[in-house]
C-alpha cells in the first residue's frame, strides 16, 4: 500500500486497520505527505499469515525478502501519526520513522528482522517519538554489526518504555551465526538528539554494552533496565 505522495498534492485521513499480508517487496505500508492525524492500526505482516490455505513461503523467498533491505511500514512527512498494534517477520526493517514524522507508538512485535525500529528526526521542536509496550526480536543480516534492534539519529527526542528485545535462531529464514543482536540501540550522526529509555528487557547482543553512541553530542537516559546478563542497567551520557 503505496501512499508515498509530494508536498504538492499529499494524502489526508489515511486509516489502515486489520490489514495482513507478506510482500514480496519487504513494504506493506508506505506513508509520506500525509497530515491530519495517519493511523496505522491491528496490521500483520507474516510469511506464514496463509498458511493453511495456501501455504506459507520457502526459506529463500523470506531471505530474498530480508536482502531487499526495506521497512514493513514507512512513515515520513506526517502529524502526530498514531500506530498501535503491529506485527511483522521476515523483513529488513520492522518500521522507518522519519525526519518529518512525530507520533506514538504502542503494542508491537517485530520478529525476525534486521532493524527493528529506525527513528529518524530534523528539528528538535517536534521531531519526537513515544514508543511503547513492544518486543523486538532482531536476529537476520549480512553481519551481526548490522543487526539492531533500535537505530535513532538526526533530531528531537526518542522516549522508549517497556520495549524488550531478544533473539535466536529460526528455520524460517536465515539468522546471523551468533543467533543475536549487535546491541539494543546504536546512536547515529554528529547534531544533538536526546532518547529516554525506561524499564526495558535488553538481553541477546554481542557488544559489551546494550548502547553504540557513535553520536558524541547525544543526550541518554536510561533507567531501571534489564541487561543481557539479568543485571539492573542504568546509565547517563551527556556531552
């Protein structure tokens, strides 16, 4: 579903609820220039959604998909977008967020996915996101470096409560050796952003650390979090 429109001629309204599918592509939902209130609702995306009655797809057309290395659901040029409910697996990305996109995000699961969110912003006004109540099982890619369960960079703030991430293996689709993530969250890019993270489980990643600041100008909070070894993670940077 294709609504990648222009500043000229943009979309409004637009409403997607109880949609399923797999496409070949790695895209289900595309938004761009839309304004008064997107809602992206109940929608799954799932190789096997068919299955019983025509039978779900082959190892290879889920790798194929993944190698595409594109977002289930796309969203950019968007007022306070409201999504709730989603599922996808075996695709690249679980959800693009971006520069002009501001919104709330709750009650999601993206399984078997390379990226699982990428939130990206350009101001630091309202470039800003809500994120919530979701698991993210980031497992598939070139390389573990390239696998995360959370990208964030450009501008405004990134607020994460209850988000867990986790991974391993499945017949499915092809996973990286290690069965893992690299981290939970890499922190891009060289302007000032600030993310909050509360209370989230992040366990099944290769680094030493749960967070990849390549961002020296970030601004990080985390609190009452989980780490890969069961311990209680809190930690602060600031430039």
């Amino acid at each position: 579903m294709d609504f990648d429109a222009s500043g000229r001629y943009p979309c409004e309204l637009m409403t997607f609820e109880d949609c399923y599918g797999y496409p070949l592509s790695g895209e289900f939902i595309r938004i761009n220039y839309c304004y008064d209130i997107p809602r992206i609702l109940h929608c799954h995306v799932n190789p096997a959604v068919q299955r019983f009655f025509r039978g779900g797809f082959s190892r290879a057309v889920v790798d194929a998909v993944i190698a595409k290395r594109t977002f289930a659901y796309s969203i950019n040029h968007t007022d306070n977008a409201q999504i709730m409910d989603l599922f996808t697996f075996g695709t690249y990305g679980g959800i693009l967020l971006g520069e002009e996109s501001y919104g709330q995000m709750t009650n999601f699961n993206f399984d078997c996915i390379s990226v699982g969110i990428y939130k990206k912003g350009n101001n630091t006004k309202n470039r800003n996101w809500e994120i919530a109540q979701g698991s993210i099982i980031a497992n598939c890619g070139d390389t573990v470096k390239d696998v995360h369960p959370f990208i964030v960079e450009g501008e405004g703030h990134t607020a994460i409560s209850n988000v867990e991430a986790f991974s391993g293996g499945n017949a499915a689709l092809t996973t990286v050796p290690e069965n893992q993530s690299w981290d939970y969250m890499l922190v891009k890019g060289d302007k000032k952003l600030t993310v909050t993270i509360i209370g989230c489980r992040m366990r099944n990643y290769v680094s030493d650390l749960p967070i990849t600041i390549e961002n020296k100008n970030a601004v990080i909070q985390v609190v009452a979090c989980i780490d890969k070894n069961e311990n209680l993670y809190n930690y602060v940077h600031s430039p």
